[in-house]
C-alpha cells in the first residue's frame, strides 16, 4: 500500500513539517496509527479496496453521537483520502485502565434518551446511510415498524450471507423459521427510537483519566435501546454497576430476556460471517432457544 497518504493526512491536518507516525493496530480492512506532531497527537485510521467508505460512515455516526451532547466520544480532526485509501484523523483520547461503570450507565441512558432524527417520511427505525458493522455492510434504510427492521434490515441479511459463504443445513432451515415467527416474539416490542452505538461490545468503551465514559467505533442508527444493552452482555466486560446505573435510568422492559437473544442473534450471525464456523454452534443454539 502507498504511504502517500500520510503526507495527506498531514495536510489535512495544515502541518508545516512531518509527523512521527506510529502503528498501533491492522486489520483485514486497514490500520490504525498514532500520528504525533505540533504538540498534539492524533489517532489514524486508514481503509482500503471495498471498505474505503466504512471511515466516512465512522465520522458520521461520530458526529452524530457528539450532536446529542450526551456522551464522550473521540472528535473527528479531519477526513481526506489518496489513491484508493480513505483517511480517517481523530482526536487522541487517553484512555484510563479504570473502569467506571455507572458513569458509562448514565451517559449511555441519556443518549438513547436524546431525540433521534427520523426517516423522510417519519419513519422511526433506520438510519440516513448504510454503513458497517465490522467488516460487514449494514443495511439501514428507513423503517417504520420495528420487527420489520429488526427482521429485513438485521436478521435476514446475514442469513443470506451465512448462506453464501456456505452455512446451509439447520442454520438455513431454522433460520427461515426464526424469520417467519420474529413478529410473535417481538409482538409486544413497539419501542421508543433510539440513537444507538450500534458495536457496544467492551473493546468499544472505555475511561478516561477523569472517570468520564467514552465510547468510539460505532455503527450507529435508530433503533430499540435494548439492542445496545443486550451486546454489552455478548463479549463480557461490563460491570454490575453499568447495568444498575442504567436500569436506574431507564429500566428494562418486561420480555427484555428474549429480545436480548434476538438482538445479539444478529452478532453472532455477523461473527459467523467474518470470522467462520466458530460461531455456527453459537448461532444454532440462539435460535433453537427462540424456537422453543
């Protein structure tokens, strides 16, 4: 890959004199570096090939989290691109080892309290682009109906998916069950929009040095707040008090036990996708629990 596009992230930045750049991080999409000059330091994101506009969707969704005034999130410092690589400069946050798990409760129920935009038409659920989740498109055209969206825009792309990349037999099978009987499950779950993270697994929050909540990387859109708290359950790394803070908030609906296993259905689906067949298992017995 050409590194022309350091010396465009340095003009973007209007720096008279070349940074010290650092690598920090590489994925299968692009890598993350630490960009030090005049005093400041920078976080930099590049991305490549068929993911050069997963960067842009980062900066929207970033925009949009900050516009809530709700909770911390890295600024974006600039945005350019060079030859076939997109750019990304962001704010260096520096991150605290500490957890504080009520700050990041409380700030993440004001946010999914915070008024969210909604569709051309009014539509409540979906968002003003498509973008990524992972290293994944995630579809987002405006909905008005919940399990719709949940149903046509979440669920059943990465069924198509899993499909093509080889997932057949029981996934398959069960799978068009679980699609054709989400409107029972979620028939009592007509929610009040909110804007969501999106990814809020614990690799994407953190502590600063004050105890303020921050939370980065979204893929963000309007939906059902739950679909947020059911992913911090998925991976670990949340705290009691995360959840005591919240709930204190804004407490969790009644039914919140199921939904949750929908909700994170759509992660493990996506793990699946990227990631292979370590997931399958998972996936299967998600969606035999549904069925029962």
């Amino acid at each position: 890959m050409s590194t022309h596009w350091k010396a465009a992230a340095e003009r973007s930045l209007s720096l008279s004199e070349p940074g010290h750049w650092t690598s920090i991080g590489e994925s299968a999409w692009g890598q993350t570096f630490s960009l030090t000059a005049r005093n400041a330091r920078y976080c930099v994101k590049t991305a490549t090939g068929r993911y050069v506009s997963m960067l842009e969707t980062e900066a929207d969704g970033l925009r949009a989290l900050a516009a809530t005034q709700t909770i911390r999130v890295p600024q974006v410092a600039a945005q350019t691109a060079c030859e076939d690589t997109a750019v990304l400069v962001l704010e260096w946050l520096n991150i605290s080892g500490a957890r504080n798990g009520a700050a990041l409760g409380d700030a993440l129920a004001a946010l999914h309290r915070a008024n969210p935009p909604r569709g051309p038409g009014g539509e409540r659920f979906g968002w003003t682009r498509d973008n990524w989740i992972g290293g994944t498109p995630q579809l987002n055209r405006w909905t008005d109906g919940w399990c719709t969206f949940f149903r046509e825009r979440r669920l059943a792309p990465q069924f198509a998916l899993a499909a093509q990349n080889g997932f057949g037999g029981r996934l398959q099978r069960d799978g068009d069950r679980l699609l054709g009987a989400l409107s029972s499950i979620l028939e009592s779950r007509d929610p009040e929009p909110s804007l969501l993270h999106g990814d809020l697994w614990s690799g994407n929050a953190a502590m600063l040095a004050s105890g303020e909540a921050v939370i980065f990387d979204p893929a963000v859109y309007v939906g059902d707040r739950e679909a947020d708290i059911a992913m911090t359950t998925l991976f670990g790394g949340f705290d009691a008090e995360f959840y005591e803070a919240y709930c204190d908030a804004w407490p969790l609906g009644a039914g919140y036990e199921i939904r949750r296993d929908v909700y994170n259905l759509y992660h493990v689906l996506n793990h699946l996708n990227l990631f292979g067949s370590g997931y399958l298992g998972q996936a299967e017995r998600i969606i035999g629990r549904l069925l029962e």
